[in-house]
C-alpha cells in the first residue's frame, strides 16, 4: 500500500519522454478522486543539480538517512514531478522522516506561488514583489 513520504522505485521518463531507469522516487501526494494516482517527485544522486531552498539533500551521515531505504546521499529533486499510478510503482523502499516531508510540500508550495526560489546558477530570490 503506497504512503505519503515513502520511498519507491520508478521508471522516470526523461524529458524527451525516452524511458529511463528504475530510479528512487518519493511520494508526495495522493490525487483525489476515484483513481489510485499518486504525485511523486524524482530522488537522485546527482548532488549538482541542487535547486537551492527547493531541493533537500539527504545525507548518509543524516540520522533519519537509514530509514529512507537509499543506497547513497541523495537529492530529492522537487521540480521533477510525475503523476503515475500506484500500480506502477515499484514498492517501497523506505520512508521520508515527518519532518522533511512537510518541508519538502512547504517548499514545492512556495515554488508554485512563485513566493521563493533560488538556484546554484541564480542566487537572486524571485519573490512576488520582483515581478
């Protein structure tokens, strides 16, 4: 049974909607409605690709880093979303701690309302006021 903040495995596409690998995935939000369709976000250990004061980095010195199921520090990429079926989830792996969780929906909330984002390449915070 697929959960808020756990962990699974997924097949994330890529942009160019080649298929990719069976990749971490944490699962952010159950859709409503009559479908078993779930938000998910992609986890990677690709630490550059760091959005900063968006992406969270989980690290293997953590103390919540056992419980995530992942091999390696991580970065958990809020901007690459996916909504799939939990039927093509690949069962969980671990759990996200409470804590980061809401973190991690704080964050992709603000993103959306355009209130903060920042990035390596960028270090301007965009804000309302900006625009």
């Amino acid at each position: 049974m697929i959960q808020e903040g756990q962990i699974t495995l997924f097949a994330f596409p890529q942009t160019d909607q080649v298929a990719g690998n069976l990749r971490p995935a944490l699962v952010l939000r159950s859709l409503p409605g009559p479908y078993k369709d779930w938000l998910i976000c992609m986890i990677s250990s690709q630490l550059h690709h760091e959005v900063l004061e968006l992406d969270e980095t989980i690290r293997d010195t953590d103390s919540d880093f056992t419980q995530t199921g992942l091999k390696t520090t991580s970065l958990i990429r809020v901007t690459r979303l996916a909504v799939v079926s939990a039927d093509i989830l690949h069962g969980a792996i671990g759990n996200l701690s409470e804590e980061r969780l809401k973190r991690i929906h704080s964050r992709l909330a603000n993103w959306i309302l355009g209130t903060q984002v920042s990035s390596k390449s960028d270090e301007k915070e965009i804000t309302q006021e900006d625009e």
